[in-house]
C-alpha cells in the first residue's frame, strides 16, 4: 500500500498501541478530510470524515480486524487486517468495532461519512425542522384524534429516543428559534412595579395621606426642634425618624419573561433527560449523546444570562398573553413551545430510515420532505380532503404515530372544480402500480413499477376503474433525487458521443439512467401523462413534449429546501396548466385517447392484408378497421352506369335505400353482388369521395334505364375492378350485416377488416 492519508490511534483497554490507517483510492485527490473540533462537536459528528460514495483501503494494527458490515466493511481473503471501505449511499457516523482474531470487540472507531452535497447540513436541519412543523400542524387540527394537554411529555421510551430528539433538535437549532432568544435578550418585555422603600423623613418632598397618616401614627419616632412649627402650634411634637413611600421602578419579571425562562427549562431538562438514558444505555460516545450534550450546554448559557436571573419562577402560563402572541420573539418561543410539545409526542417509524444506527439518510429526508412540500403545493390548486389529511397521523400504542414510510403507500384524496370540467384528484405516495396486468386494468403491463408520487386525475362522477377502462385517467409521476445538481446529470450531454456513453455505462457512472427511468414509467405504466424528476438544483427549463401539447411529456423541475425560493413556482405553474389541459374536451390527447380505447375495446383475430397498399399517392392509407366498404346489389341497368363510373342507390325509406351513417358517407370501395351470385370478387374503389344528389332525370342521361325513383344517391366510381385486390373474392353471407330472402339486396357498408373476415379461402 501507498502511505496513508491518514492514521488514528484507537483507545483500548489493552495497553496496545493499535492503529488504523485509511487510504484514499481517488487518484485525483484525497477524499478524507479532518473536520474542525469546534465544528464537528457542533454537528455531532466524528472529526475524521469520509465522503459517500467512495471507496478507501484500510489496514488494521496485525492481530486485530474491523468487524464485518454488510455492503460497507470488505475484509481481504489475504489478510484480515486489511481491506475497503465502500461508503456507498451510507452518509453519518458510521462505527466501527473493532475487534480480535477471536471477533471479541476490544474498541471502535467512529468515522464520519458526509454527503456529496456541499449544502447537506443545512438541507438536513431545515428539512426535519419543515417535516415536524407540518407533523405538528395535523396534530393541532380540530379533528384531530388525540386532544392536546400542551403539557410537556417526559416518558421518553429508548427504542424511539433519537427519533424524537431529532425532530426536537431541528426545531431548537432553526435559525428562526436562535434569532427569536437574542431579541428577547436585547429587547426583553418589562414593566413598572411598585417597590417600598423606607427613607429619611428629611428627603420627602411631597405628602399624600398615605404619608400623612405615617407621621401620625408611625414608630420609632423623634421629637421636634422646639422653633418648628407644629410643635409651637401645638399640632405635633414628634415624627417618626422614616416614613415608607412607593417607588414606580421598571423590571424585567414579567409573566411573558417567566414563561420564556421557563419553555427555555423545559428544553434543557429534555436534552438532559436525553443525555442521561443514553449515558445509562452506555451510549455516551454516540451521536445522539454528543448532540444532546451540546444543545444542553447553548441553552443552559442562554439560561445563564442576566437577563434570566433577574427573573422569578412562573406560577401561571399566560398563553393568551397578546405579548406572547404578537411580540416579535416572544410569539416565535411561544410557538416552538407548542411545537416542542406535540413533537416530543410523535412517534415516526419512518425517521429509522433517516437517522437510525447514527444514519443521515439525506436523500430519504428528501423524499419525505417533498411529500409534505408537495401537499402544501397541491392545496394551492385543489380541494384536498381534510379527512385525508387527517389519516396521516394515526393513534398507536407508542403514541401518535406519522404514516410516512418509504415504501408504504399513502394516498390523498381532492377535487379540481370548475365551470367546464370537474375533476377527481388522487395524489398518491409510493404508489405499486402492479406488473403484467391485461388490458384494459390499470397497473404496468411488464414488471410492477413504483413512482415516489403519482398524481391522478379523471372526470369527476366516473367510478376510478371505470375511468380507466375507457382511457379516461391521466397519472403524472415524480421522483425525488436529492444527489443531483444540474439537469444534464438527468437528461446527459446533448454532444455525448454514444461510444462514450456505453463506456459509462459498464463503469457505472451513467447519467441518463433516470431519463430512462422516466421513460419506462411514461411507457408501462398505463395511461401515464408524463414522468419527471424532482431535484434541488437552480436550473428551470420547460419539460419535454412528446406530441404538440404539455403531455405526454418528460422532464425535470427544480424544488430545493429553502424558505425564501424553494422553486416550486415553475412546477406549480406546470401542474395548472396540466389542468387547463385536461379539462379541454377538444384536445389532441383527448382524441387519441378515446381512439385508443375505441380501437382495443375488443381483441380482434389477425387478418392477412399483404395485397394492400401502405401508401397510396404518398399518402398512408387508412387502417382497414377504419376503412368502410359498401355492399351493393347489381343488376342489368348498372351495367352502362357502372362503365361510366358511377353507381347509385336509392334514396328514400323503402327497403332498398342506402342510410346515410359516418360509414357510408367516408366509404373507400364498393363491392358488388347479383342475384343468385353471393360470392364476388367485384370491389370497385370510390374515386371521389362523398357522393352526390341526382334526380331521376340527371341519372338516366349517364345511363340508368327507366328509374323508378325521383332520387338517387350516386358515387364516382374506378370504371374496373380494383386490383388491390386481384385473386380474392368474398362470401357476403359471412358478413354478420347481411339479410337473407327479400332483404339480400339491401345496401349496407362494413369495414374492410370485416370484410376480410368473409374472404373466401
């Protein structure tokens, strides 16, 4: 091996020195950094920080191994000492234990893994803080299940320990609960009190009764100079040597100030209570313990200011206080208070995936973060049902639990209303749209695809299964990827020569994977308008069209954790207009869909057509299920009238008048049969389309011998047999249309992909 980036010394009870030293295997640059002391215990993280997705070599102090991981920590076949560390997705402390050739642990070794993300950090406390404001917002809803007390709960049970002191964490470290303290400090509520001072009756200036009542009757009293004068009037002889008088002085103990002291306790005391379980769990060196160390200690100085001293216990809560309600500072700690409590309560089992085993998991952060940021988008636009919101937040035998997990299904229920189309919304997490179902059910047609989210829509007033059986129901999907900056790591260089991208994909290091991705929801997934990506990158562009109209498309949208331009203007724009769209009865994508479910209503069996054309005077020849054949009876005095290129049918309502139906006005051919002659191969193709109105007159001059009607219905014929057809000939009595006895001459049109079915072979 190389020499070392770096080596740690690790403690032990063993009086051996043993020695970890870490390689990095980037040739570009080391990608171990040592992280500040001041920093790292800041962030209650290890001060020797990997970074994700990389791999490192280590060796180990001969006798001694770092114990299996699974998809982390490989031990050389050769030497047991030795190895790779491949940090993968894994972003946080990650412990290692160290141990001896009989795998008994002697130490550990706390490594720290940090996210490719330079912003991570801060994304982190911001999107955990955002996630329990909204998870306390449902918790404070009328409706909701559990009636809160706002008294502080200190059952804190171990197994959901971290679970809640992260949320709790988020909240006391927001820039917006620091900012809030320090204007209390700076610029504290006061107030004026009445004090009570004894002083020397010489310094009185003025009297009320108050004092006049004191001279009179008050103790400790010495006599007066025999030339004053009250005592020469004979009124007094003596005062009393001090007199008590009331003095207005301003103080900072009030009751608002007393309830900041004491929510600013109630925090302490819950980072302490945090502290000691895991002292006594023996996990004083682990993150959890160091953070709850450090928060104790930044409020314990807060609590140590002079300010606070100056200011007594509270023996009330004034929580309707209109200084605590409106007074900036005082109205934020107010609402942290509030905050903290129902938090304090809740109990995520999804937060395992976020921060258990000291995990970072900052990319799932994103995922749940983006849940809640897509509600709030959602009911911007549509009337999402408070009952569903409401279901988010269930009663466990833990307490209150939040049912956003990776993996589990959720799903909202709204309603877009309108004057020209009332739409059902359904926006779903973690939808299973289930693989290999038959048409017309809904789901994926090859393997089971899940999306992150899946919004829906379909005309309100339709069953959901209904709608989409006729081709009715639209579903967008998104995938949240936090790990991407630029929308060229989605969609690929648009100069990347293809050679070069199939050398990136067997290094694995392809940049169009989630394009394809998108790709393959747009495609399986049945009746999907678009599928597009969701990172928190700067750049907005509009999404990709397949056709000429907003869907189906493909894309991505810019939504980055921030309160000030978090970028969801541009996506929200995109989903109104996705509903202006859809509600749009005239659209290109509304007729295609009912075309598609016209077309796949019912299977049909294959037809050999090889003799026909596909272009006809370059133009694509219209599908045989949407090519119309007329049938026709021919007689004697067709025979000039057909030579002239032309052929009639009566008009009127007597049994041998042709009706006039979308079929028979956009014919293509017409087929002939006579009597006694069933079987034909006589198909004639429709010159000009559209036929013409003749009179009785018009249609003996082009040769129809003795008419017997006043009208007829006449179409320009070829004046020969067509020969798309040369060689095959038809059975009209297999046509399902056809009448036998007096009724075999009645005119009727069908398609050419029936027709064929009646070929005789």
């Amino acid at each position: 091996m190389d020499k070392a980036n770096y080596s740690i010394e690790i403690e032990n009870n063993l009086n051996q020195k043993i020695e970890l030293e870490l390689f990095s295997e980037s040739k570009k640059e080391s990608q171990i950094r040592i992280e500040d002391t001041e920093t790292a215990l800041e962030n209650g993280e290890a001060i020797v920080q990997l970074k994700e997705g990389c791999t490192y070599e280590y060796k180990l102090s001969k006798g001694f191994q770092i114990r299996k991981l699974d998809k982390i920590v490989h031990r050389s076949k050769a030497n047991k000492s030795c190895g790779r560390i491949n940090t993968g997705i894994f972003v946080g402390t990650l412990t290692l234990d160290i141990v001896n050739e009989n795998s008994e642990k002697i130490s550990k070794v706390d490594l720290e893994v940090r996210s490719v993300k330079t912003s991570y950090r801060k994304d982190y406390r911001f999107m955990l803080e955002f996630i329990a404001e909204k998870c306390t917002d449902l918790l404070m809803l009328h409706t909701s299940p559990v009636t809160q007390s706002f008294k502080p709960d200190q059952e804190l049970d171990p197994e959901t320990l971290y679970q809640r002191f992260a949320f709790i964490k988020s909240i006391l470290e927001s820039d917006e609960f620091k900012q809030s303290v320090n204007r209390i400090l700076t610029d504290p509520v006061t107030e004026w009190s009445d004090i009570e001072e004894n002083i020397d009756i010489r310094r009185m200036n003025r009297l009320n009764s108050s004092h006049l009542k004191q001279i009179a009757s008050g103790r400790n009293r010495i006599d007066l100079p025999e030339t004053h004068n009250l005592k020469q009037r004979k009124i007094l002889k003596d005062i009393p040597a001090k007199i008590t008088v009331i003095k207005k002085t301003e103080t900072v103990d009030t009751a608002e100030n007393r309830f900041i002291k004491h929510a600013l306790q109630v925090f302490t005391s819950f980072c302490s209570d945090v502290r000691s379980i895991l002292e006594n769990n023996n996990s004083s060196t682990s993150r959890a313990f160091k953070e709850a160390s450090q928060l104790e200690i930044q409020l314990e100085e807060v609590l140590d200011h002079n300010l606070f001293r100056q200011i007594s216990r509270p023996t009330t809560l004034p929580l309707n206080s209109p200084v605590l309600q409106r007074k900036e500072g005082y109205r934020e700690i107010l609402r942290v208070w509030l905050l903290f409590d129902l938090a304090a309560k809740l109990i995520w089992k999804g937060g395992e995936d976020v921060y258990s085993a000291g995990k970072r998991d900052i990319a799932i952060l994103y995922e749940y973060w983006l849940f809640f940021k897509l509600i709030d988008l959602l009911e911007e636009i549509f009337d999402i049902s408070s009952s569903s919101l409401e279901d988010l937040i269930k009663s466990t035998k833990d307490g209150l639990g939040l049912q956003l997990i990776s993996g589990k299904e959720l799903v909202l229920k709204g309603v877009f209303r309108n004057s020209i189309r009332n739409l059902e919304i359904e926006f779903c997490y973690n939808k299973t749209f289930s693989g290999k179902q038959d048409y017309p059910k809904g789901g994926s047609w090859t393997k089971s695809m899940r999306p992150d989210y899946t919004l829906t829509f379909w005309p309100e007033g339709i069953d959901k299964e209904e709608a989409e059986r006729q081709e009715i129901i639209v579903h967008i999907h998104f995938d949240a990827k936090y790990k991407i900056n630029y929308l060229k790591d989605i969609i690929g260089d648009d100069n990347l020569n293809l050679d070069d991208e199939k050398l990136e994909q067997r290094e694995g290091t392809y940049k169009r994977a989630d394009l394809l991705k998108m790709h393959a929801y747009k495609d399986a997934i049945r009746r999907t308008g678009g599928a597009y990506v969701l990172y928190p990158g700067t750049e907005q562009t509009d999404p990709m069209k397949g056709f000429h109209e907003i869907i189906p498309g493909l894309g991505a949208f810019t939504v980055r954790p921030s309160r000030e331009d978090d970028g969801t203007a541009h996506l929200k724009e995109f989903i109104s207009e996705i509903v202006i769209h859809l509600r749009n009865r005239i659209s290109q994508r509304e007729s295609m869909t009912y075309r598609k479910y016209d077309i796949h209503k019912e299977t049909i069996k294959p037809i050999d057509l090889t003799l026909m054309p596909d272009y006809i005077n370059q133009e694509r020849v219209v599908p045989p299920s949407d090519t119309f054949v007329i049938i026709g009876f021919r007689n004697e005095k067709h025979k000039k009238l057909i030579k002239n290129g032309l052929y009639n049918f009566r008009m009127g309502n007597d049994r041998g008048s042709l009706p006039i139906t979308p079929k028979t006005a956009d014919a293509e051919f017409i087929l002939l049969h006579s009597k006694g002659n069933l079987e034909t191969s006589e198909i004639y193709r429709i010159s000009k389309k559209f036929p013409r109105v003749f009179t009785k007159l018009e249609i003996e001059k082009e040769g129809y011998k003795n008419p017997d009607h006043n009208y007829y219905l006449v179409y320009k014929i070829e004046c020969k047999p067509s020969e798309d057809f040369s060689g095959i000939k038809w059975d009209i009595r297999k046509l399902k249309e056809y009448k036998k006895a007096h009724s075999s001459s009645r005119p009727f049109a069908v398609s050419l992909a029936d027709l064929m079915e009646a070929r005789i072979k």
